[in-house]
C-alpha cells in the first residue's frame, strides 16, 4: 500500500461524534499536568466533584442513552 495521505474524516458510533485520538490525548497530559499541584487541595476536589455528579452535567457531557441501549 503506498503512503498516501488518507483524509482523516470523524468516526460515529451512533450519534455520538468520537474526538481524535490525538485530542484524547492532550486532554489526558493536560490533567495529568493538574493533578499534581492541585491534588491536595480539598476544596477543588469537592468542587470537581460536586460537578461530575450534577445530573445536567452528567447529560451534558455524556448524553442521555439511547432508548435502543438501556439495560433491562
């Protein structure tokens, strides 16, 4: 197979666009980066927390599952 440039186009898995692995990456460096000097400080973990289990959060990063997908 030559190396030829391919047109990178987005994968779909449903209707839920997948970031780039790339992307997923650099988010991942970029917490890495955080947790170190913020890991000790109680106030920001509480707040992080209180985030991620605010249900409009939860919809809103993750989606609502589709009606084909729940679990019986």
């Amino acid at each position: 197979m030559p190396d030829e440039s391919l047109p990178i186009e987005p994968v779909h898995v449903g209707y839920i666009p997948l970031p780039t692995l790339a992307r997923l990456m650099g988010l991942r460096d970029a917490l890495v980066a955080l947790k170190g000097p913020l890991a000790s400080d109680p106030r920001l973990r509480e707040s992080v927390q209180q985030s991620l289990n605010s249900s409009a959060n939860h919809d809103r990063v993750l989606g609502k599952v589709s009606p084909g997908l729940e679990r019986f």
